[in-house]
C-alpha cells in the first residue's frame, strides 16, 4: 500500500477563484508555502483566518484538510474533505485525498467509492486511476489473508502508518511539488517554447511539439498528422463541439473505465456541455510513431472551464484508418 | 484472470437444480461468478462473489476467488490464487476445493438408489451414504422402505484419504457404520463446530481385519471456517456448521446407518437378485433353527464364522447344545434393515430385532449379522448383538 500516499495536493485549487479574489489568494499561498514547509500550525492559523470571512472557501478548506491529514487529525480531516465533495461534487481532489484517508484506516470499500466519484468527475484524473487501482490490489490481499490465512490481521494499521510515515519522514518530501496532475501556480502560464525533447527509444522519431497548430498544418510527414489531429482534438472540445470531438475516436477506442462506448460518449456530451466554456491547450508534445500508421502523443493538457482548472499529463494513442487519424486509447498520466 | 477457469479444467457449464439447501445456493453462487470468469465477465463474477461472501465471510474458497477478481483490476493476474507470498499448500487446497465443488453442481440430482440400501428398517427414518469421490454426503429419507433422495452435501475427508486401516494413518474409514452418540457444540472445542456424531469406526469386520484407530466422527468447522479443503481432516468426515446442524436434526443416535464407500454403485437388476436370494436365504436361517434342524441352521455359518470371541467349532457346539435341551422354540425377526458393503463384494451387514421364545427361555435382542456370499450361497461370517 506504499503507493497509496497520493494525496492531492493545492495546486489545482490554488487558482481557483484566485482571479477574482488576489488578496485572498494571496494569503492562502502563503499558508500554502507553510504546510510546504512543515509549518502546520502557522499555516493552519492563516486557513483559519481565511475562513474566518469567507467560510465556504474551497481552496482554503482543501489546505486545511491537508493540514488535518498532516496533523494526524484524520476524523477531521475526513470531515474537511467530505464537506468539500459535497459543497463542489465537481472536484475530484477532494474525493480522492478522501480515499486516501478512507484507505488509511483500512475502509478500502469507502475509498474505491470516493475513487469512483472522482473518476466521475473527472475520468481522466490519473491519481484517482493509480489509486483505485491500489485500493484493487489491496482489497484482494485483504481477502487472500482471509482465503489463505495469512497472519496479517493488523493489514490497516500497517497502511496508516505507513502513510503517516510517509507524510512525517522527511519535511523535504512532503514540500515536493506532489504530484504531476496538480502543477504548481507558475506551471499554468502556457509556455512560451517548449525545449524539443528526445524520445527514449531509437526506434522511435521524437518530434518537438510545434507551439501553434498552424505550423503543422501543411506538413505531410505522420509525426505532423498526428500532431495537427492532436490540437484540432483539442480544438473541437474547446469549442465544445461534442459531435467533432467524438468523431476523433477511433470505433475500437477503449473507453476509460472499461464501459460501453454509448455510456462513455453520453458522460462526455454531458461533460463537454455542462461548463460556460472550455479551453483546452495542447503542450510539450511529443510524438513517437511506432509505424506510419501508429503513434503516440505525449503532451501537457491544461484545462481550463468555467470553474476548473488543471494541467495534467496525456497521452493519446492514434492509428490511421482510412487516411484519418483516430484516437484509439486515452491516458492520464506519464 | 482467463486462467482460472481453465485452471480448474472447466469450460462452460449448465447449473442444474438441486435440492436446496444453504450450502447449496452458496456452491452455486460460486458456480456462477467462476463461470462468468470464464465468460469474461470479472465485473459479474466479482458481484457474485461478494453477495455470496456477505452471507459467509469465512469462505475462503470464495475469497481467494475475490481477492483474484480484485487483483485483476489492478494487474494481469496468471495464477489461480495469484496472491504474492501464498503458501503453496493452502492455494492447492482451495484450487481442490474448487474442483470438488464445481464438480458437485455438475452432478445430477440422484434419481437412482445407492446399492447400499437394499432394506431399510421401518425405525430407520434416514440413511446416510458418503462418497468420498465426490467429497459428497449423501441423505436418503426412509419412505415406506423406499429410500428417496433429500440433499447433499460438500464434505472433507481424511488428509491421506479413505479406506481406514490404522490409527493415525489419516484416513477416512470405508464401510458400513452407524451414528452411535451425539456431541453438542458445548460439549466440544471450537475446532468441531456446531456438533459432533462419532460413528461405529472400528466396527465388526474392522476388528476382524485387524483395523484400528477410533474417534471417526462427522462434525462441523471451527468458527472463522466455512468449509475445509477436501482432503484435511484426520479421517473424520466434515460438514460446514449450517450443513451438519442440518444433517443433525435427521440422524438418530445408535439407528441411523452411516455408508462411506469411495465410489457411488447405483442399485441394478443383479442387485435386486442378490438381495431377493439373500433375503430368501436369512428366512431359511429362521426356519431351520424355529424348527430346530440344527444341522441345516449350522450350514448357514461359514467354515471361517466368528463371533469375534468365539469360532465356528465352539459355536457349533454351543449350539448343539443348547438345541438339544428344546422341545419348541419359535424365532421371530422385525425391523430387518441390510446394507451392502462398500468395496467389498458380496459382504452385507444385517440388523434385526430377534423375538426368541423356547420352552425354557424367551428373550428379545438386536442382532447383526455380516452375510457373505460364497460360491453362490450366501453365508453367515459373523454374528452378535448389535
């Protein structure tokens, strides 16, 4: 259960709002950079200044759960993020770092329910994914210690204390900017030029991620097709163009959570159309082709709605059928 | 996750009805989420499970299925009971219990009668007949003489097996026995779960064969256990708790005849010859000696007859003589019950009530008596109270 400790972070909150109210923002990035540097207390004490006149503050709420978490005051904790799950259902962050508690204290159907109701929210959301599938591999070793009884009937308290080790071990790693699906606030600036990156295996071509569509649009190799499919993807959702944005998967494509692919596209529809507007930015991609008709793009999302706004890592499959490129599987995360 | 129904030798197959009992509906819940593994159907497979183990937690068979299902989510899974770190053992266990058990929901209903009913005593209102085969006890109902299946059951057996024939040899007996006391739970430790029937283990022909060992009981399992692996248990037979409270409230204390044979034989048209021959020959035994022929009465007993005491010569003698001293005695037997034995060809044990009145003496008593068949003529081997 050591992977489990992926608690989410601040970041993806952090911008929340943070627009309209700078002054507050501002006094939650200093909590912020003080539960980073372990100064709970102090950065509970600004929390709760914050909330003392803007009590239903999501972001600040989320880093006083954070700080419960650290402060081993789980009950609370719990009490901070359920609250949040149900005052914004629309977050998966808090649902997730709800698991994470659930999943310490060995309530492992708890925490795959909170997991789904992020993966809900938010079917690419890779921490959710990572998670559940720990909470998976968990819940199964619970019943083969039951099926083969094997002597560990103290499981959960190993993985609560584990996870408390984790958080408490070094004051450095728990100041680590904590996950790649929360950026820190300065990672939302688009990137003016992203460095060209090289791709691991020789087999493949790396291709720099061209910073505009337009630079692809003439080209002819596969590494720009694929490429200028990649940002007219990304085009038709910012346009919530549910219909063209659709049309970009493949008949085979495997749909995120292994359910139908009428299920699937009704949840995307609704997804796409729900928020004001959506922008949805393509950047660092990296193409590898494993043949002129197969690649894979690795690109930074970031994704901005009317009341969300992550970047996170992507990776999409594409195969060429019929002249047209196709999205044939969708990943979250490296 | 594929592999585990392959593993278990299994492709498709169709669930008959069977009588029901709680075990049963288990063993089927069972049946099915294995069964939609093999479909491909993990998220069926796992519901069932789940359902199935929310009633009987302590299922392990079923856990390890779960915990299968579940890891699979997570990663490909190879093995049956793909747990890291599982002893060996244990999954091997499970993976037999599996077997025997989806085995079981295979089989049909019995419509025929086990050959080991050939009479069964008006009192003797239901029969036992384990198939060791089949880790599968089998209850019959006494219908007017008539044995009419009621259920079966999942059973372990002896560690090392059957066919019993030495202490600590960790085998479960073959033969014909009876129920012969009834423990309950509080009498016992928890490792017998909800009570225990010892049964007649060493009986007459073990003694004769020079088998020993003792304390062969059916029982149940201790409380975080639902069922135990097939082969596991020291030699007594071994029903999950809910099964043996069931089984209980049928069984009748020194009456209920228990058979443990390794492989069910279903009566046939020869059997039903024999037994008429037999029967035909246990009147002649009556007659003879009600009309104190004792001569033909003592050709009934075989040249090897022993009464476990006493041989034929003695016997014989002791015979002659206590006939000579009758002018009229007159031999009634009731409530005759006769059960073939198990793996043992033309051997058949034979209960009855005995009403003896003579000039001297009467008396009333239970005999048993073993017949074997010889040359075609069916003989007395051994005879005593029972």
């Amino acid at each position: 259960m050591n992977k489990l400790k992926k608690l989410s972070r601040i970041a993806a909150l952090c911008v929340f709002l943070s627009a309209s109210f700078a002054v507050q923002a501002d006094e939650i990035q200093d909590a912020n950079k003080l539960f980073k540097q372990g100064q709970h207390a102090q950065a509970m004490e600004k929390v709760n200044s914050v909330l003392a006149s803007k009590p239903k503050d999501a972001q600040a709420r989320f880093l006083k759960g954070l700080i419960l978490t650290e402060q081993g005051d789980t009950a609370n904790a719990i009490k901070t993020f359920t609250e949040l799950t149900e005052d914004y259902p629309e977050l998966p962050e808090p649902y997730n770092n709800l698991a994470v508690l659930y999943a310490g204290q060995g309530q492992y159907e708890k925490a795959k329910v909170a997991l789904e109701m992020a993966i809900r929210t938010h079917p690419s959301y890779a921490t959710a994914h990572e998670n559940l599938g720990d909470i998976y591999a968990k819940m199964a070793s619970q019943a083969y210690d039951r099926a083969l009884q094997l002597d560990k009937s103290n499981a959960s308290t190993q993985t609560k204390l584990a996870m408390i080790r984790d958080l408490f071990g070094s004051g450095a790693k728990s100041a680590r900017p904590a996950k790649p699906t929360v950026p820190t606030l300065a990672d939302n600036k688009p990137v003016a030029a992203p460095a060209p990156t090289v791709a691991p295996a020789p087999a493949v071509a790396p291709v720099a991620a061209p910073a505009a569509p337009k630079q692809a649009e003439s080209a002819t190799n596969p590494a720009a097709e694929v490429l200028n499919a990649t940002q007219a993807w990304a085009a038709a959702w910012s346009a919530k163009d549910s219909k063209k944005y659709l049309a970009f998967y493949a008949k085979e494509f495997k749909t995120p959570g292994g359910e139908s692919r009428s299920a699937w596209e009704g949840q995307r529809k609704e997804r796409i159309a729900k928020p004001k507007s959506i922008r949805v930015e393509v950047r660092d991609a990296k193409v590898k082709l494993a043949d002129p008709a197969h690649a894979s793009v690795g690109f930074k999302q970031s994704y901005r709605a009317s009341h969300l706004n992550t970047t996170s890592s992507k990776t999409l499959e594409w195969v060429k059928v019929d002249g047209q490129w196709l999205i044939v599987e969708e990943r979250s995360g490296k | 996750m594929r592999n585990v129904a392959s593993l278990l030798l299994l492709g498709s197959f169709a669930l008959p009805a069977l009588a029901e009992t709680p075990s049963r509906d288990l063993e089927l819940a069972l049946a099915k989420s294995l069964q939609a593994v093999g479909n491909s159907r993990l998220d069926v497979a796992l519901n069932e499970v789940d359902s199935l183990l929310k009633a009987n937690p302590n299922f392990k068979l079923a856990q390890l299925v779960r915990g299968d299902l579940l890891l699979a989510r997570s990663r490909p899974i190879n093995d049956f009971g793909d747990a890291p770190n599982a002893p060996k053992d244990r999954v091997q266990d499970l993976r037999e219990e599996a077997n025997a058990r989806l085995q079981r929901v295979q089989q049909q209903q019995p419509v025929a009668v086990p050959k080991y009913l050939w009479q069964l005593a008006p009192g003797q209102r239901h029969v036992v007949v384990v198939d060791t085969g089949k880790s599968t006890l089998y209850l019959f109902e006494n219908v007017n003489g008539e044995p009419r299946y009621v259920a079966d059951f999942y059973i372990t057996q002896g560690k090392k097996g059957a066919d019993k024939a030495a202490e600590g040899d960790q085998k479960t007996p073959l033969g014909v026995y009876f129920v012969n006391q009834h423990l309950s739970r509080d009498k016992l430790t928890d490792f017998y779960g909800s009570g225990a029937y010892p049964i007649s283990y060493p009986n007459e022909w073990d003694k004769r064969l020079k088998r020993d060992g003792h304390g062969i009981w059916l029982h149940g399992t201790p409380s975080d256990t639902y069922s135990r692996p097939p082969l596991a248990s020291n030699g007594c037979v071994v029903l999950s708790n809910d099964d043996l409270t069931h089984l209980g409230s049928h069984l009748q204390v020194g009456i209920t005849p228990v058979i443990i044979t390794r492989q069910m034989e279903w009566s046939d048209e020869a059997d039903r010859n024999d037994r008429a021959a037999l029967l035909k020959e246990i009147e002649q035994w009556r007659s003879d000696w009600s009309n104190l022929n004792t001569e033909a009465y003592l050709a009934h007993y075989a040249r090897d007859f022993s009464s476990g005491s006493v041989d034929l010569p003695a016997f014989a003698q002791q015979k002659r003589l206590v006939n000579s001293g009758k002018s009229w005695i007159k031999v009634k037997l009731s409530n005759l019950s006769a059960f073939p034995y198990p793996n043992q060809p033309g051997l058949v044990v034979v209960n009855f009530e005995q009403d003896y009145e003579s000039n001297n003496l009467s008396n009333r008593m239970l005999k048993r008596q073993y017949w074997m068949k010889r040359d075609g003529r069916w003989q007395i081997v051994y005879e005593g109270s029972a």
